[in-house]
C-alpha cells in the first residue's frame, strides 16, 4: 500500500511540472508589462545591442557597433500607446507557451553565421520568461525580435552617421574572476574585488562573451 501511494505522489508530481514552462500571456496588456531582448548580431556588420520596453512607453537602449570601427550608443524614446499596443501583439504572436527555454546550433550549421546569440524575457500579469537562441534561426520569435529592433534608430545599429555623442568603448566594466561576475565601476563590490582576480571590460557584450554574470546590486546591463 505504501508503495502504492508512493508511485500515486510521482505521477502528481510529474503531471504538475511541464516539460516546457507556462507563460500564459493574457490578451489585454496588463500594467506590468515588460519586454527585453540583448542580442549579439553575426550580420555584417557585427553588431551587439539591449533594448528593454517598460508598459509606460518608456523604452531605453544601448549598442556597440564592433566593426570596422567600434563605436557605443544608448538613448531613450517614447513608444505611443498604439506603438506598445503593436509590440505586445508581436509578443503574443511569438507564442511563448509553445517555445522553450534554450535553442542552440549545431556545431558545423550553415545557418550559424546568419544568426547571432539572442535573449528575450517578458514580464507580464506577475510572472516572467526568458528564451535563449544561440546561434539559430527562430521563426517563431523573429517577429518579436524585429518589432524591439526597428525602435533603434538605424545609425546606431550601422555606425553610419548619426548624433556626435557616439563614444569609442572604453573600460567601462569592472568584474570578478572568482564570483564570475561584471560590475559598473561605482558598484559597491567592487572594492571587495582582488587585484589579480580583476578584470575590465569595455562594454556589457565583451564581459558576457566570457561567460560572466551582471551583477544583481548594480545590474550593469541595464540603460540610465
């Protein structure tokens, strides 16, 4: 009988924990809504790029145009109410509940070069989702990428003409060999880091490459 009600309490189990995780996005946009994605574009030219969408309409960015010459923007933007009604129907048209959390290329994927590594996460009705792509085409979220990436102007994403204030990328990242993670200068860790196990970096891109955590105190990757 033990065994029984053993067996019973696995089955429960396993029926309550989905293979691919529940998202269920409802279809008005609720006041919490969020939406991000950081890529990593292998598109000529190479470029790596945040975007993050606040349900106030308040959008921020930032990019780092890698070649020929590496060149940094950020700025902020204002999506009306008709804009962030069109991205969330990207959103729900991206289809989350159907996705799941990681998608890699395969080693030698002629497709490889084409694609670039992307991270998306939503935030919406007290919940939240984050989808890896590495390196893979995804037609199921492509639109949601296309909508975020058309709100950044064209210079930034080119290095082509634009503002003046575009900066060459300077040490602008502090981060930990031991705890693997990247800081903003000012952080208040990174006193605590030791000299032989620090190391700079000029923007948030460079420090992911090698496989180093943003800071949960500070949250470097995040657009003032």
């Amino acid at each position: 009988m033990r065994r029984l009600l053993v067996l019973v309490l696995v089955l429960l189990l396993f029926a309550v924990l989905p293979g691919c995780p529940s998202f269920g996005l409802p279809p008005e946009m609720p006041s919490d809504f969020l939406v991000g994605m950081r890529s990593k574009e292998a598109k000529d030219p190479p470029v790596d790029f945040l975007i993050k969408v606040e349900r106030s309409g308040r959008a921020t960015w930032q990019t780092t145009v890698r070649a020929p010459e590496r060149k940094v923007y950020s700025g902020e933007l204002e999506l009306t109410e008709s804009q962030l009604v069109a991205l969330y129907q990207a959103t729900l048209d991206a289809d989350y509940d159907s996705l799941s959390d990681e998608y890699a290329a395969e080693p030698g994927d002629s497709d490889r070069a084409e694609n670039g590594n992307r991270v998306f996460w939503v935030e919406a009705a007290q919940g939240e989702r984050r989808i890896n792509v590495d390196y893979v085409n995804l037609p199921a979220i492509q639109v949601l990428h296309d909508a975020l990436k058309s709100l950044i102007p064209e210079y930034a994403l080119t290095g082509r003409g634009g503002p003046a204030e575009a900066f060459d990328a300077t040490d602008r990242f502090v981060a930990d060999r031991t705890t693997k993670r990247f800081h903003h200068p000012n952080c208040e860790h990174v006193s605590e880091i030791k000299a032989d196990n620090r190391e700079t970096f000029k923007d948030w891109a460079d420090a992911l490459n090698f496989r180093f955590d943003p800071c949960p105190v500070c949250k470097p990757m995040e657009v003032n």
